[in-house]
C-alpha cells in the first residue's frame, strides 16, 4: 500500500527495488539489527538522491494492529506527526510482495522522510533551467527582431524625409537664380544698374544658401565618420559674427528683420576652425529668421564670464516645447512648426552646431518657451589671463 498520494519523490522509490537486506524468508529483526538496517537505508537514499532526515521501521501486521520490531529511535514519533503535518512529511509503506521479496506477506517496510521536495526541484532543475534558457532565447531574439524593424522603419522614413527636403532645398535656389539671370537678361533691367545689382545680389545669396547645405550634408557625413578635421587658429569672435551677419544682409531685409547686437564681451579672441565657427553662427542666424512668423526681432549679444565667453542669439519665433528642446540636437531630428508650412531643412543644422560645439570642447544650450521665442547660447573656453 502506498500512502504518499501522487508524490513524484516516492512514486521514483516506490519503482525502485528494495536492497538485498529485506530479501529473506524469515523475519528481518532476526537476521539484522537496526544499526545495520539504518546503513543499508542511507546508502539506498543516497543512490536515489533523496536528501533531507528521515525515519524508518520494519512492520508486522497483528490483526488489525501493527507491531514495529525493528525501528529507527523517532520513528513512532515521526510516523505520529507524519499524520498531522502532511505538506513536511511524507509516509511511504512499501508492501514487500510489490518487488519479489519472499518474506510473509504481513511484514511491511514504513519509510517517512522530511521535507522532501528538493529531490524533486533537482529531478527537474536541468528540464526546468533548460526551459527557462531556451525561453529567455526565444524572448530576447524576438525582441531584437521587433526592434531592428522598428528601427529599419525610422531609418526608410529618415531616408524618404532627407531626399524630399533636400530635393526641395536644392531645386528652390535653383529656380530662383534661374529666374534673376532671366530678368537681368531683359533689356529694360539691362538699362538700370541698381536693378543688375539687385538681381545678382539674389543669385549671390541664393547660391550661399544652396552652397551651405551642400556643405552640411558633407560635414555631416564626415562627422558621422568622426573624420572632421579642425584648423585651430586665434579668432576674434566679434569679427566672426560681423562676417556672418553680412552674408544675411538679403534675407535679413527679405523678411523687414530688426537685427540687434550687444557685444559686451572686452576678451574676444578665441581658438576655433573659422570656417566651421562661421557656419555654427550662420545656422542658428538661418533658424531665428525661418522660425519667425512675421518680422522676425534678433538679438546678438556677447559676454566675458569667467574661463571664457559666450555668445547668443535670441529671437522672438515660435519657440518650442520642453521635449523638443530634448531633441534638437540630434540628426535629422525636425521640430514641428505649426502653421509655418514653408519652414524647410535636413535636421542637421543643430546637430552640426552640437558636433563642432563638442569639438571645440565648447557647450551649447538654449532656452525656449512656445510662442515666446528661443535663445541659443555658445560658450567658447578662453585661455587663462
């Protein structure tokens, strides 16, 4: 009779053979002593792999009672408490007939073992681990298969936004110098000097702008190489605004701009690539005029602080929210523009501005709310005076 239920620990002993010791055709109490039964226990429990304290005790059935003349020292307590606590003991009794024995069918073998649940856990500890594995692998290649086509569908958007924007930011000067060469052409403009210098005043700027984003599209790809070199020489800061400010001279009164400059700087030399200065102050005077819904109001101001000197360039556009102020800075990154439709671009002017900021071991930040404009500032580092 087995009493232990379904338990997987004693179903595993119970389809195992009894050793040697119990194979007799007399009773068992006259041919060992405990001490003896107890060693052949051990080494049959250990075999099987079962751990954890246990009791034993050799059985005769006396009618309706049983009589234990061979038993471990706390087995009657032990079998006492099995009957209580079911869920920490289990009870097995094997009836000796179950596996060949030939002794009397009266004497049973009682086995009781605490808590042993660990034998189970350790049969399946390499079914259960090896599940666990190869369920971790399925999870965490399908997550990378969702994730490359999610990124896979950011990059193809990218992709289509960038030769959209740049088809469109290319053909527009393209039209417009095509047009001024044909006016100036006309015999009637021909005949006014101030109109021939109007006209290629817009092919002169027309060709700067289609010339400055061909070059960003080429600094950005060296960038992203990390090949970009930088021609370090002594720049005077103000010098470098003044330089950029009149090469937007044309937009600036395109579009009826109030440009202003404070310079309170004393200190202005600075170390940098002036030609890549020149384009880090050039995009951001681009973005306060694109970003203006009327008559756009710049103001361009410098100040000495201490170990260097800063530079910014504040306007009264559209401004923006607080996360896309956390996004600016990345590449090809474009910020909404609300009803301004006619706003163009790659996304990477800024990323530039933050890559050759970081070059020149610089720092640039802005400051913005929606409706109420934005200030970008550079801080150049200077040398000890």
């Amino acid at each position: 009779e087995n009493q232990a239920g379904n338990d997987p620990a004693f179903n595993l002993l119970a389809d195992r053979a009894i050793p040697d010791f119990l194979n007799q055709t007399i009773p068992v109490s006259e041919k060992y002593t405990e001490s003896e039964i107890n060693a052949i226990v051990h080494k049959f429990m250990s075999q099987n792999g079962v751990d954890g304290h246990y009791e034993f005790g050799i059985g005769t059935n006396i009618g309706f009672t049983t009589e234990f003349p061979i038993q471990s020292p706390q087995f009657l307590a032990a079998l006492d408490q099995s009957y209580k606590d079911t869920l920490h003991t289990r009870r097995c009794i094997f009836a000796l007939s179950n596996f060949g024995i030939a002794v009397p069918a009266s004497q049973t073998f009682w086995l009781i073992v605490k808590e042993p649940r660990n034998f189970v856990i350790r049969s399946l500890g390499m079914m259960i681990s090896g599940s666990m594995l190869f369920t971790l692998i399925l999870i965490t290649a399908f997550a990378l298969t969702v994730s490359t086509m999610l990124r896979q569908k950011k990059i193809s958007e990218i992709k289509s936004d960038f030769i959209n924007n740049m088809t469109h930011e290319l053909k527009t000067p393209l039209a417009t110098i095509s047009l001024a060469v044909d006016a100036i052409v006309n015999e009637k403009v021909m005949a006014s000097q101030d109109k021939i210098k109007y006209f290629t005043g817009i092919i002169k700027e027309e060709n700067r702008r289609m010339h400055s984003q061909v070059e960003n599209i080429l600094q950005s790809a060296l960038l992203e190489k990390k090949e970009i070199k930088l021609n370090i020489e002594e720049v005077d800061l103000h010098q470098a605004v003044r330089k950029s400010i009149a090469n937007f001279q044309l937009q600036l009164q395109h579009k009826h701009a109030e440009l202003e400059t404070r310079f309170s700087a004393e200190h202005t030399m600075i170390h940098a690539d002036q030609g890549h200065l020149g384009n880090v102050i050039s995009n951001l005077l681009d973005n306060a005029i694109k970003y203006s819904r009327e008559k756009p109001q710049i103001t361009i101001s410098t100040e000495n602080v201490p170990g260097g000197i800063l530079l910014s360039i504040a306007d009264n556009g559209i401004g923006m929210s607080k996360e896309t102020q956390a996004k600016i800075f990345e590449k090809f990154y474009r910020a909404h523009t609300g009803n301004l439709h006619n706003v163009k671009g790659f996304g990477l002017g800024l990323a530039y501005v933050k890559a050759i900021m970081d070059a020149h071991h610089g720092k640039v930040s802005v400051e913005s709310r929606p409706a109420a404009g934005s200030k970008f500032t550079l801080e150049f580092r200077q040398e000890s005076r």
